[in-house]
C-alpha cells in the first residue's frame, strides 16, 4: 500500500510538524514541500494546494451540507503530522546524485534515473526520501564518455602552466568527474586554483562549466553563506567560484559551508531564525575555487581543499586555435556522457573498488586517513572517467606516487599556534625587538652576559614564557601571553589547549610568571623547535 493509499488519497502526504507551530506536507502534483502554520489551514491556502474535487476523492474528507468539512479536513491533516512526529528536512532532496538504500538515484529535476534506468516519480516507491520536483538540468546520456575524450580532455588541460604538471590535470579530471555525482559521494574534496592574472584561470573555469553545463552553480567570489545555501536549496550539486578570495567579506563563512559540504556525516547544521524556528540544513556541494591567492587559516579547512597553482604560459595562434577548439567540444553533450560513465561506475560498484585500493595505497605510503579520504575520491574519479575495469595495485602504486610532488602542507592547528607565539617580537632594555624564539635561543645557548640573560628571562616572563631546561612553559591566563594571542584563532586563552596537542605537550600545574601565578603548559623544546 502507498502513503497516497495510507491517507485515503489524498493529494498532500503529511511529513511532520515544527512543535506546535508549523506542520509540513509533501505535495502530489507540484512534488514540492509546503509549510503551514495552524491558522493557516483555511479553506483557500489548502485549494492553493490541490484542487477542491481532489479533496474531495479522498475518503478521509468528510462532507459538510455545503460540501467539503474544512476545519475537519484541517484537524485531520494536523492529526496526521503530529502522528509522524518531527519534520526531518534531511530527507527532501533536490537534483544531483544520491545513495538510496543500494540505488544510485540521479535526479535530473524532472525525473530520476535509478541505477542508470529512467524511472518517474511515481514509480520509484522503495524509498524514504522525497525527491522534489525541479527545473530540468542535466541528464546521463548514452553511451558514457569513450576513454579517447577524457585522454582528449587531459592533453588539453595540460596545456596550462600547472606547477605540478603531473598530477594537477589528472585532478582536474578527477573532479570533474566526482563533482557530476557529488551527492552519492561519502566525501566530497574542493579544488582552489591559484596564480597570477593572465595565468588561465578564467579559462579554466569556462572549460569546466562547459562541461557541467545547468547541473553547475557558478557565482562570483563575493557570493555570501546565506545565498550560496538558499541556491541549492537541497541540491547536490557542483559550484564553481570564480575570482573567489579569502580574506574577502564572508569569505569565512562560505569556505566553513564548504567544510560541512565534504564529509557525508549526515549531521545537519541548525540556525537559528528570526520567527524563533529552527532552521536545518544539510549541504553537499563540490566546489572550485579560483583566485589570485588562497587564504584558508584553519587546518581543518585546508584539508577539505587541494590546492594547485597556475603560472603564466603564453600561447600561440595555433596553441589559440586548437583550444577554442576544444571549448567547443567539451560541451554539456560531453558532460552527459561522463556523467552516465560517473552514474555507471557507481552502480556497478567499480568506483568504490577503486576507491577502496587508492585509500590503501596512499596510507601504505605514510597519508593519513584526511588525505586518503580527500586524495582517492580524485584520483578514484580520474580512473573510473578512463575506464570501467576495477584500479590495479600497480596502478593504483604509480598514481599514489605523483602526489609526493603535493606534499607541501601547511602548519597543523598546533603548530600555527605556536608559531604564533614564537613569532611575536618583544623588545628588552638591552637590545631592539627580537621574536621570542630568538630570545629562547639566547638564554639556551647560554648568553654570557648574565645582566643580559636575566632581562630576558624577566621579559620572556612577563610574557608568560619560561625556559626550564629543555622545556618551554606557556602560562594559560597571564596577561602578557592573552596580549599575545589577542585578536588570533587562539584567544581568550584558547592558546594553552591547542599546544597540549603538540607531541609531549602536557599540563605543568600553577607557575609564577614575573610574580604573577598561573595553571602552565610545558611544550619539549624539540616540539617547538623540531628541525634542530
């Protein structure tokens, strides 16, 4: 029996309800979920729903001497909502790429294609979700994109002027190839294309969307969290920012959407809103980035994004012309069929195979889960545009192997912060301003002017820092070390608790400072100072 069956036919299927003051229903002929507050289940605003006589076929609705029992039809439906208990929002989905159950589902906005196969709305019954019904985007078409064009597509995006020509247009590929079927994806890695002006980037970015065609949301770099997340609107899409950078206003904002956006954790995000609703979202997008510069602060942002740099490369008319060309070719058309080889990969099981051997490779050569998670989704996509046979060991091996040329990571959370503090200069009655490393190796290296050396015990002190050793001890709550950090990711004392995850970091109980007395963190001087 179907819910339609369930409610007696009716034209809404009750969802779920907000507490008492919203109730949510999914309707049948527009496949669109409506809202409504108790008051405002009036006569009009349900035949703005459905028409009077579909009503009225329903065997729940009782009939008045004037026909339809509205306020009982509006008790009912309540009724219904309270039944099913809390609205999830994370069970609506828009267009792109889903997991279902066992079922690759691709949503095209108009229909679904499960498992590869065109199946209406209304026959795709197995299901918890709610496929919502869209504006038309791209849809699989057959046969999937041969290997001759993705070896095509590659030459052509080798001839920008990567700084890791090996490995970046692989890349590309690869995410091109996974952003097609975001939505299905356990992890989905963002890219940030960087170089100087002249240097391709907006005619990387043409060649992409091309490509993605009306499945890409592509928005300038001033775009806001609040606009990105109101476009989706459900949707598993790919999103392409052009002329996006860091330090832009919101910037921060966006690129912590696009954190949430990588990991399938299933966990939505709720803000609050102005009417004292809740508001629950889930975001899954891939994004491009491209930019001058990337600025991404946090560790736990930069591991979200593969990060490759262009450099300028000029072109001759016949280098002109062959790419025009290639613009040209690398259409949607093409996007279809990669997206039907993406869709087939994945039903047939063939793209978690790979992902499966790529994830083992890179951690037997030392990456860590984050970078097995981010690294084998791309390289996974690359193998499964290229062909429909499982990755071998071997070639898994030498694929692995061109990611040593990336292996130029930024600080971690910890270092930074510490880096923060030794960096910071501090001037002394003897001598001009030195950071505090600097004036850490004059008193270990044992300055044989003792005047000079208790001066910089003291003001190392009155900064929260003593040398003890070979350790280092931080205060948590000095003033002198607050001043430090003041207007940093670290402040209000939020200093202390990330060095604690520095190798050998551990707390070193109350410690006087300059006469003043604070909790401390002892840091090994080798984890400070690790190249020595």
């Amino acid at each position: 029996m179907t819910e339609q069956d369930e409610y007696g036919r009716l034209p809404v299927i009750p969802l779920g309800h907000a507490g008492t003051k919203t109730f949510f229903y999914f309707v049948l002929s527009t496949r669109q979920v409506v809202a409504l507050k108790p008051t405002a289940h009036t006569r009009p605003n349900l035949i703005a729903l459905a028409e009077e006589e579909d009503w009225s076929r329903s065997s729940m609705v009782r009939n008045a001497r004037d026909g339809i029992d509205w306020d009982g039809l509006a008790a009912f439906l309540m009724a219904r909502c309270r039944e099913k208990g809390i609205y999830d929002p994370t069970r609506i989905r828009g267009r792109g790429a889903w997991r279902d159950g066992d079922d690759i589902v691709y949503h095209s906005g108009d229909t679904l294609f499960v498992n590869g196969r065109e199946t209406p709305f209304e026959d795709y019954r197995e299901t918890k979700y709610r496929y919502l019904a869209c504006t038309p985007t791209l849809r699989p078409d057959k046969p999937g994109a041969p290997p001759a064009d993705i070896d095509d597509l590659l030459a052509t995006i080798e001839t920008w002027g990567w700084q890791h020509s090996d490995l970046a247009p692989k890349i590309v590929v690869g995410w091109l190839a996974c952003a097609l079927v975001c939505g299905a994806l356990r992890w989905r890695p963002h890219l940030w294309i960087t170089g100087p002006k002249q240097s391709g980037k907006s005619t990387l970015d043409t060649l992409v969307t091309n490509i993605l065609g009306d499945l890409v949301l592509h928005v300038q770099g001033g775009t806001t969290e609040p606009g990105l997340r109101q476009a989706l609107n459900g949707d598993a899409l790919p999103v392409a920012f052009d002329e996006f950078e860091g330090n832009n206003p919101g910037a921060q904002k966006v690129i912590d959407a696009a954190r949430s956006a990588a990991s399938d954790n299933f966990a939505p995000i709720i803000k609050g809103t102005p009417e004292g609703r809740p508001l629950m979202y889930q975001l899954r997008f891939m994004g491009m980035f491209s930019g001058v510069v990337a600025n991404v602060e946090r560790a736990a942002d930069e591991s979200r994004f593969v990060f490759l740099e262009l450099r300028c490369r000029k072109r001759d008319e016949a280098q002109r012309a062959r790419l025009d060309k290639a613009l040209r070719h690398f259409n949607p058309q093409f996007g279809s069929k990669l997206l039907r080889q993406m869709l087939d990969a994945l039903a047939s099981g063939t793209f978690d195979q790979n992902l499966s051997v790529l994830r083992t490779a890179i951690r037997l050569v030392g990456g860590d889960e984050r970078k097995a998670d981010v690294f084998a989704h791309l390289l996974a996509g690359f193998h499964s545009s290229r062909s429909d046979t499982p990755i071998t060991e071997p070639e898994a091996k030498d694929l692995v192997a061109l990611l040593k040329s990336l292996d130029e990571t930024g600080p971690s959370d910890e270092e930074a912060c510490a880096l923060h503090l030794l960096g910071h200069q501090i001037k002394l009655e003897y001598a001009g301003p030195r950071t505090v490393a600097e004036w850490l190796h004059e008193l270990r290296n044992g300055n044989p002017d003792e005047h000079m050396a208790t001066s910089v015990r003291d003001g190392l002190a009155r900064h929260g820092i003593l040398l003890d050793g070979k350790v280092v001890v931080v205060a948590n709550q000095v003033p002198g070390v607050l001043r430090i950090y003041h207007g940093s990711p670290w402040a209000s004392g939020g200093h202390w608790r990330m060095m604690r995850r520095l190798e050998g970091a551990r707390a070193a109980g109350n410690r006087r400072f300059a006469g003043l007395q604070s909790k401390a963190t002892a840091i090994p001087w080798a984890a400070l100072m690790p190249d020595e």
